[in-house]
C-alpha cells in the first residue's frame, strides 16, 4: 500500500475514533448527570479519559503525518490530502465536541 492511500487511511480512522469518543462521552456526561446531581465527580471521570483519547488520537494524527509527509516528498499528491487530513485530526482532537452535541 503506498504510503499517501496508508496516510489517508489512519486519518479517516482517526477522524472515526474522535467521532465515537465523542458520541461516548457525552452518553457518559448525561448518565453521570442523571445519577448524580455532584459534577465533580462527571468532569473528573471524563477528564481523566478525555486525556488518554486525546494522546492516542495525536498519535494517530502523527502517525498519519509522517506517511503523507513521506508520500508528499516523493511527489504524490494524494500525500497533501494525507497531510490536510492529519492536521484537521489533530486540530479536532483538542476540541471537545461533546459539549455541544
């Protein structure tokens, strides 16, 4: 597989992987909401996780990078959309769209 399709690929995966953490969030946030009036304790559980998807979802934005980068020095196109791809999953991985679902 060459590089910039492989770039492209852990992108959209990436992409796929914040979607659901953020779906999953906030099905959290509304059953610790609705157990308990405390939130303390919510925040606390979801930051603690929010981290962890967070730096996987960086490093697969990073992984994704690095093949475009690669695949765009041997003058591939397809390897600038593996590169606009990685930034916008980076980029996302930082924003908590669950907030606003």
């Amino acid at each position: 597989m060459k590089k910039g399709v492989l770039s492209i690929c852990i992108a959209i995966i990436g992409i796929y992987f914040i979607y659901w953490f953020n779906i999953d969030l906030y099905k959290k946030s509304v059953i610790f909401t609705e157990q308990s009036n405390n939130t303390a304790i919510s925040n606390s559980y979801i930051f603690k996780f929010a981290k962890t998807f967070t730096i996987a979802t960086v490093c697969l934005g990073l992984l994704s990078l690095y093949f475009g980068v690669i695949s765009f020095l041997k003058k591939n196109k397809v390897g600038g959309i593996g590169i606009i791809l990685a930034v916008l999953l980076i980029i996302c991985a930082f924003i908590p769209f669950w907030k606003h679902i």
